[in-house]
C-alpha cells in the first residue's frame, strides 16, 4: 500500500485540530490565540481532517484537548456550550 503521509523531513506530520486557543495568561504579548470559533466551523474542518487522513492511510486524527480550560481548548460539556463540542465531533465523524 502507498504510504502517503505527510512528512517533515524523518519527521511524520501529525494534522490535528482543536475547538480554540488563547494562551495569554502563560505568554503575554507572544501570545498565539484564535477568534471567531464555532461548533459549524469546528465540525465543517474536522470533517475535512478526517476525510484528508483517511486518504492519507492516516489511522487516527488528533483533537485537542478535552478539557483545556486555561488555554479555551474545550470538548467536554460546560454550562454554557453544553454539549456543542461533542455535537460538532459526531457530525464530522458520521
């Protein structure tokens, strides 16, 4: 089988994905932070990402984190997003 994954010299590329990201409260001004994240824009690009590593022989697609509270990265149910997430990770994976 044709191996084509993605690779970074001897290095593998892993392509993941995650809901959000803000990490001013550890960097300050060299601070990386993401804006404007919803659960269509999440579930449209993890479809995507999916897709692209299956095509790829990739057996497994990374999304981080489950619970990254200091830096916005979210999946599991909050009060306010209940389960939006969790929805958004089903309908890319149906």
């Amino acid at each position: 089988m044709l191996n084509k994954q993605r690779t970074y010299g001897t290095r593998q590329i892993v392509r993941s994905a995650f809901t959000n990201f803000d990490n001013s409260p550890r960097k300050g001004t060299r601070a990386f932070i993401t804006q404007g994240a919803s659960y269509t824009k999440f579930a449209d690009y993890l479809t995507q990402l999916i897709h692209s590593n299956r095509q790829d022989y990739m057996d497994f697609t990374v999304i981080n984190a489950w619970n990254e509270w200091g830096e916005g990265a979210i999946l599991e149910p909050t009060e306010s997003d209940q389960y939006g997430w969790l929805q958004a990770v089903k309908d890319a994976v149906q």
